[in-house]
C-alpha cells in the first residue's frame, strides 16, 4: 500500500482451496485459469481464490503466503486504478510479484534466453494481456517483475508512487512515466 499510496477500504474475503475443483468453483468468472494457475484476484470483489499449500509447481511447493501476498497486490494495484480501466497488465504482475517474489533461479532462467538473445516481447504487447502459451507467459510475468523491480530500485519508491498516482489522474502510461520520471515507456524499456 505504501508504494501505491492506495489501502484498500473494505475486507478482502480469501479462499484458501484444497483441491482443483474447489479453485474453479471459487473463480466468479466463467472464463476459469489455466491448470498451471495457483491464484487468482478479483479486486472489484476484494476477493482472493488460492491453491493450498501443497501445491506444487515446477518441482517446488508454494509458499501460499508468497501466493497471498502476491494476490493482495493486485487488488491495492487494481483496485488503486479502477477508474481508469485498471493497470497494464506488465505492471499488475510485476508489481504483484516484486513484493513476494526474490529474484531466484527460477527467473533468471526464464528470462535468460531471451536476454541473451534479445529477444523481449514488446510491453506494448504486454499492456492488456499476456500470452496463453505456459512458456511465453512465464517469460512476460519474468520481465515484468524485472521491470517493475528496475523501476523502483533505479528510480525509486517517490517516483513509483509518483507514477501510480500519474495513472490514477488519468494519464496513460507515457505521459504518467514522463512526469514522474522524465521518460516515456519506449525509452524505460530501453534502459531496462
């Protein structure tokens, strides 16, 4: 909340699910995640639906408060943005996973290969969506945490909160990064 400069005004109700089927009857959406998916925010609901803690996943088993804590992000986030349409998507994830998530070889190696090969996929690209493929979304949620992370450990959390608040006047992205920060999203994508 601090970095948002956003609290949220009502409880979030969270439902913590033993199985797959108690994680799909708790998502509102009939458009339900995919298999691979451990949690999910709906932030004009204030509600969280999470996998529990014995779920596995890439040969790990979650820590469900680093799940919990990813999820309350996005509703500040979100919720922080709701009258302009929400966040990009770019900074909804990375956002949310900056704050459970330390950097881990899980990661780098997501976003090695394409590092190498400089091979990113565009934010612009990232700004409503991201990739259905498992792969290709692993390596958006990748960069958008290194984005995020790049943004508030060059820039800092003034200019963040800043930038959040740019946003929340109703500034879109390039005209909200240039204020608080003096450079537009292709510009910020460079230096990243």
């Amino acid at each position: 909340t601090g970095e948002v400069g956003y609290a949220p005004p009502r409880r979030i109700v969270v439902y913590l699910c033993p199985d797959a089927d108690c994680f799909r009857q708790r998502q509102p959406s009939p458009e339900k995640l995919p298999e691979w998916a451990v949690g999910v925010a709906y932030p004009g609901l204030s509600r969280i639906v999470m996998r529990s803690a014995l779920t596995r996943k890439e040969g790990q088993t979650l820590n469900p408060l680093d799940v919990f804590t990813h999820e309350v992000a996005h509703i500040v986030l979100e919720q922080a943005l709701a009258a302009q349409g929400g966040a990009p998507r770019w900074l909804s994830e990375g956002f949310a996973m900056y704050h459970p998530t330390a950097w881990t070889l899980h990661w780098q190696r997501a976003i090695a290969e394409p590092t190498l090969r400089q091979h990113y996929l565009p934010l612009e690209m990232l700004m409503t969506s991201f990739p259905a493929d498992e792969d290709a979304a692993r390596l958006a949620y990748a960069q958008s945490f290194s984005l995020v992370s790049f943004v508030l450990n060059e820039y800092g959390q003034r200019i963040f909160q800043n930038f959040i608040q740019q946003l929340r006047e109703g500034n879109d992205v390039n005209a909200a990064l240039r204020h608080a920060a003096g450079v537009s999203l292709p510009r910020l994508e460079a230096e990243w």
